[in-house]
C-alpha cells in the first residue's frame, strides 16, 4: 500500500442501485462496498451541484455552484489549465494528479468544462463503456457479458499500476461510465463495479478510497428515465461513502459535492444550511433551480415561471407539490383537492416557506442579456423541431 488516494465517481449513480442504501437485489452482491461502508462514514444526504456531467465536474473542481461559475450558457470553453481548486490542492500536497475516464468523454468534458489543472495527466480509454439509451441503437436487448466486464476492470486496474509505478503519490479520479461494457442498462453493474472496487483495494488503502457520483437519474420517477433536465431526488441526491470522518459512521447532515475536496484532502464534513442544483446556466430557457435545505425542496422553473415546494421530511421522493393543493384525476375526470388525500402537516404555511425561499432565489438569479436570451430560447426550439423532422421522415 502507498499513500496514493483515488477517489472513484460512477456516471448516473442513483442511491437505490446501492444496498447499503436500501438496495434488496444487489444485497449480498456488493461486498466490498459494503465494507468500505462499515468501515467508513456513509453520506445519507449528500448532493450534486448539477444533474449532469460537466456541470457538476466544475462544481466538483472548482468548488462553487452552477450559479456561481462566469458562464451564462453551455458552450465550449476556453483552455483554464490551473484554475481550479481540486487538483492544485492536491498538488500542493505532493500529489500527482491523474483522471481515468472513458476516451469518449474528452470530446464533450474538456470541451465544455476544462476545469482540471494544468498539471493533471488525463488517461483516456477506449471501451470501458457500454453504449446504451436514445444514442445508441442496440437493436436486440444487451445480454450480460462476464468477459467483457473482466477485460475491462483488467484494463482499468493495468492502468492504475503504471500510474502508481511512474507516481507513487497520486490523486487518482476515476470516473466510470453509465453502464461499464458488458452490461445492460443503468443499475445492471453493481457486481462489476463491487468487483472493480475489490481489485482497487489491493493497491489503494481503505482509508484512502471514496466513492460517489456526479449525479443521479429520473429512474422512472415522472415517466422519466434519464437526467439534465430535473431537479428531483433521484437526479440530484447521490450516493458518498468515505473513509471514517469524525467517528461517523452515518453522516446525515446537508452535504454536496462541492465541497469534495475538503472531505478528501482535510477529512472535513461541511455542512450545508442551503444547497443549490442547477440543470442549465443562467442564460439558458431551461433552467431549473432546486434550494434544498435540511426539511424542505424548492423549485423554480425558468420556462414555466413556477414554484414547486416538497417536504422531504414526509415525502423524500418529491411526489407532492406543496404549492399545488389540487390536481387533475384522470380516473375520475374531475379537478382533485390533493390535500384531501395526501397528508402534510405544511399546507397551510406552505406559501409562507415557499417566500423564504423565493427570496433566496431572486438574490441569486439573474437573466442574460436580451439577446443571449433570445437566442438561446429559439435556437433549442428550432433543434427540437428538426429533430422530429429527422425522425418522421427518416
């Protein structure tokens, strides 16, 4: 063992795929990650910044919100070499800095979000992901391939002993893709990250090992199965396991992602009176804001112009709009009085919150220019609409 840490990120890591979050199939598949939680702290609310990659990448390196960063929209950004937080503390320390990522990632990663110190050697790999979802046409259904998954934790696990060999010091992130090749679907390779996790622990230390992810995904909540563009629990809450901080072996304070580096570099938990997740900059028409603090959810919709409020205290999952006390019943096709039927002791303070919340908001949003704005509105449209052109002629 060396005092090399790695601190490990699965791409769409929603909390329930984890058995030591809940999970009933996975139970007793996952042991490594089990022990690495028994033996550590487990982050039962930690957030990300952002429900997607490259927006809560920056989070992560640089340590500020999505409405913090100098950007009004998602547009390729210009080379920033040593501008972050994250790999020049490391740095400073005597860390080498190295990212393991799949080499597909370079095209969009580095392109809308070069966050990741001038230092930072990238390792790019071919094939360590398995291509599922609208961009990839699969045709039959994926079948489980053990052969697949074992090359492919060979190749990653080859890769970080020649990092350790060449810099036996080392940051070591590793992000792994949604699916790791040789499985079928988001979810389907928790054994195979446990198995990727198992190898690890025979180069890194325990107490040198962190595991989370930059975000999660709809998992069906809404009828909705992927991510971006939502700011509900299973996009936003993710997974974080660490070696034992302060003899905790739960941590449930409010906790996010961009104050990683503090956790790993000083083995501080900061906690959050208030944590903001973005889906978009602030000059995009499809943002949405999410206030989380330690009992309540607030939303607010860019396009819409509404509210929503949740009470995470009776309704983790955020199936209940506090700010919407009547719904349509298509069963019955009347307009249902929704505090009839769902049980919260805030509907009658609800719009009270909801102020305190909102004013929170109007302290931090702000518009682009007019014709930023414009664009960006009408610009998404017409790709919507050439889009559906595309696929009803094709």
């Amino acid at each position: 063992m060396n005092d090399s840490i790695i601190f490990i990120t699965k791409d769409a890591l929603c909390k329930s795929y984890l058995p030591v979050y809940g999970n009933k199939f996975w139970a007793g598949k996952t042991p490594n990650i089990d022990e690495l939680a028994a033996k550590g702290t487990v982050f039962n609310r930690q957030y990300t910044s952002a429900p997607s990659t490259v927006m809560s990448f920056r989070s992560m390196t640089t340590g500020k919100f999505a409405y913090e960063q100098p950007y009004s929209e998602y547009t390729p950004k210009e080379v920033e070499g040593a501008s972050t937080d994250l790999f020049e503390i490391a740095k400073s320390k005597g860390y080498s800095g190295h990212i393991i990522w799949d080499s597909t990632w370079v095209k969009m990663v580095l392109r809308y979000g070069n966050c990741y110190g001038a230092d930072t050697q990238i390792h790019n790999m071919d094939g360590l992901k398995q291509g599922v979802g609208a961009y990839y046409k699969n045709g039959e259904p994926l079948q489980n391939d053990d052969s697949k998954v074992a090359q492919t934790i060979d190749r990653i696990i080859n890769e970080v002993e020649e990092i350790l060999k060449n810099t036996p010091k080392s940051f070591v992130w590793l992000h792994l893709p949604h699916v790791i090749y040789g499985r079928t679907s988001y979810g389907s390779d928790m054994d195979a990250f446990d198995m990727l996790i198992g190898r690890l622990r025979t180069i890194f230390s325990d107490d040198n090992i962190f595991i989370s992810a930059d975000h999660g995904n709809m998992n069906g909540y809404n009828g909705k199965y992927c991510y971006g563009f939502d700011v509900h629990s299973s996009a936003i809450e993710i997974p974080l396991i660490s070696p034992r901080i302060d003899g905790l072996r739960q941590c449930d304070s409010l906790t996010c992602n961009v104050d990683i580096k503090t956790l790993i570099f000083e083995r501080k938990i900061i906690p959050r009176e208030y944590v903001f997740v973005d889906t978009a900059y602030y000059a995009q028409p499809h943002r949405k804001l999410a206030i989380v603090n330690s009992q309540f959810a607030y939303i607010y919709n860019k396009a819409s112009k509404t509210e929503e409020l949740y009470d995470l205290e009776y309704d983790r999952e955020m199936r209940c709009n506090l700010l919407k006390p009547s719904n349509y019943d298509p069963d019955r096709n009347i307009i249902a009085p929704v505090r009839d039927y769902y049980f919260s002791p805030h509907w009658d303070d609800a719009n009270v919150i909801a102020i305190s919340f909102r004013n929170i908001k109007n302290e931090l949003w702000r518009n682009g220019a007019f014709v930023e704005e414009f664009k960006n509105k009408y610009e998404r449209k017409l790709k919507f609409f050439i889009a559906k052109l595309l696929v009803k002629f094709r």
